[in-house]
C-alpha cells in the first residue's frame, strides 16, 4: 500500500517538473521510415515517417519533402492540401 502510494507521489512528482521544466526536445534521431505490414507508431500515421527525441523518447512525425518535424498536424494537413490545389 505504501509502495503505491509513493509510485503515485513520484508520478506526480515527475508529471509536475515536465510541466514546468519539460523536455525541449534539441536533440532528434535519424528520421525512420515504416514500410510493410509492420506497425507504425503514432507519429508515423501521418507521414510514414518519424524522428524520435533522445532524450525522453517522445515519437514525432517527420516530413521528408520539407525536411523537418511536424509540430502541428493541422497545420502539415493544410499545408498538403494547399500543395495538392496548386498541383491540380
């Protein structure tokens, strides 16, 4: 009982100097890219593509024709949609 409750201290604990501190995420690894069957992680949904932060692990969608991370998808969703109109 004790054990839990202080696992749930330490969450709380750490959930709290994230949210002050946070992870600025300066340092990315090699853009990967899912092919196949294989199962993509969340952040490659949008593009297939994802770089991941090394220093706490969090997934971020990559955008190889643009070259950089994808901070916003609604913003990347606009941007595919205003390159696919003046395609057309």
């Amino acid at each position: 009982m004790i054990a839990r409750l202080m696992d749930a201290v330490f969450v709380w604990i750490a959930r709290l100097m994230d949210a002050v501190f946070g992870c600025r995420h300066a340092h990315y690894s090699f853009p990967v890219t899912i092919r196949g069957k294989a199962r993509r992680p969340q952040a490659a949904v949008l593009t297939g593509t994802y770089v991941a932060c090394l220093e706490c692990g969090r997934e971020f969608p990559y955008d190889w024709q643009e070259m950089k991370v994808i901070s916003s998808p609604e913003r990347h969703r606009e941007h595919l949609a205003e390159l696919a109109k003046h395609a057309a």
